[in-house]
C-alpha cells in the first residue's frame, strides 16, 4: 500500500511542476487566450519535453490527469467546458501520451518513484499554496491516498463521491461536475 500511495501522490503533485520549471519553459505557459486550444512542448531539460494543450482565458488551471497510462485525452472535452472563465492548462506527465517520446512508463515510474531512497512527497505537498480540490470516490481502492494528499496540502479540499470508484471521472462524472461547479464557482 504504501508504494501505491507514493505513486498517487506523484501524479496528484505533478500540478506542482510548473513552479519548477526554468524560466524560459515557464513562458511557453504564458500567451494565447480564446477558445482555439494551443498546443506545445515544454522545455523540461535534458532535452526532454512535456506536452501542453492551453485553452481559455481567465485564471490559469493546471489540469492533471492520472496514472500511470493515461494521458490528458480522457479528460476532453468535458473539462473544456470551463474555458469560458479559466486558462485550462493541460499536459501529459513525463512517459504519458504526447510526453513519452523515448520513455518507457514503467522505466519512469520506478526511477521516479520506489527507486529514491527517502521517496516521500508529502512535504512537497505542504508547500503548495494554489487552491487545490482532490476528488476521491468512496468504493477507490485508493481512497486513503485522496485523504493523505487533501490533508497535506495547506487549504485543499477534499470531496469524497458516494458510490464511487476508482475512476470518478469517468464512473460518476455528473458527481465530479457538481463538485467542480462549487470549487471553480468560489473562485469567479
């Protein structure tokens, strides 16, 4: 279980990655307003790059997608539907759909992951200072992790779908609508 955790929490903190991001990266994420998604590489160093889709305008939203073999594209084009009020900003994690050019998933989320001694995200979480919704469900087999990564980070809220699995998205999606009407709907 608690490699499994560590794992949900790797993808739950790559939102985070941004802020890491050299300068000159950074700046790919900046320009483009309107409803035409925009579409890029983002520099991450070591001649590597992440895919970016951007769309909308208005306060930036990192949307991150899940793991370990998903990309962004499960998430289209429901969340499209909040460019009107957000810049959604998209990208596949490093080894995921567009990002994984010459990297094997399994090779990156070991030696991202299990393979760093001390590996341990938590602290990382408790620096994040963005308004924050983590969405579980309540039949999730991962449901522990949701609660860990909602309670590390300062603010963040934690909405737990009843008759709910894994996948919330997809299984109960008018759920996870309603639960995104409410956060976004307190930020306009």
């Amino acid at each position: 279980m608690r490699h499994a955790f560590h794992s949900a929490i790797a993808a739950n903190l790559a939102a985070a990655l941004v802020t890491a991001l050299p300068p000159d990266s950074a700046s790919a994420l900046q320009g483009g307003r309107g409803q035409t998604p925009i579409e890029t590489g983002i520099p991450v160093g070591g001649g590597t790059s992440l895919y970016a889709r951007m769309i909308g305008s208005g306060p930036p939203v990192i949307v991150l997608h899940g793991g370990p073999d998903f990309d962004h594209g499960y998430l289209l084009p429901d969340l499209d539907r909040l460019a009107d009020s957000f810049r959604l900003i998209y990208y596949d994690q490093r080894g995921r759909g567009r990002s994984a050019e010459g990297i094997r998933v399994e090779d990156r989320l070991m030696r991202d992951t299990r393979q760093v001694a001390g590996y341990d995200l938590l602290p990382r979480l408790r620096s994040l200072r963005v308004p924050t919704l983590v969405i579980a469900g309540d039949h999730d087999f991962m449901a522990a992790a949701g609660t860990h990564i909602a309670r590390a980070i300062p603010n963040a809220e934690l909405v737990t779908i009843r008759d709910c699995g894994h996948f919330a998205f997809l299984e109960c999606a008018p759920k996870v609508r309603q639960a995104f009407n409410a956060f976004f709907g307190r930020r306009r």
